[in-house]
C-alpha cells in the first residue's frame, strides 16, 4: 500500500490497518487523474507475495481542482 506512488497516479498512501501486504489490509490514498482527485479507502482482496496484488474500494468521494 505504501508504495502505490511509486506505480500509480496516488498521492498520500497509507496503511490504516494490518501490514498492507495481506489479504484483509486496509489503506487511503488520494488518486489524481488530470484536475480530478478520489480519496479511496480500500482493502486488499487477494495478494501473493512478491506476484500480484487486488484491491476493493471500500470508501471513496471524488472531487475536481
């Protein structure tokens, strides 16, 4: 979750439970795209070390700048 920033247009990431890496994590980040942000809380569904990784939103509002 930590270093969604460093592959997606996510500014602010963070864990808010568990260690971010597992099934069950939760976390927020701000998403841009163009003059557009989502704040999105979201869970991480499945995850394989070091393979893949899959998300569900769970919470989120979109707003323009």
């Amino acid at each position: 979750i930590a270093r969604h920033a460093e592959w997606m247009t996510v500014t602010d990431a963070r864990v808010l439970q568990g260690p971010g890496t597992r099934a069950g994590a939760r976390g927020r980040e701000r998403m841009r795209f163009g003059p557009f942000a989502w704040d999105v809380e979201f869970e991480v569904a499945e995850a394989e070390p070091g393979r893949r990784i899959a998300w569900k939103a769970v919470a989120g509002s979109a707003s323009s700048r």
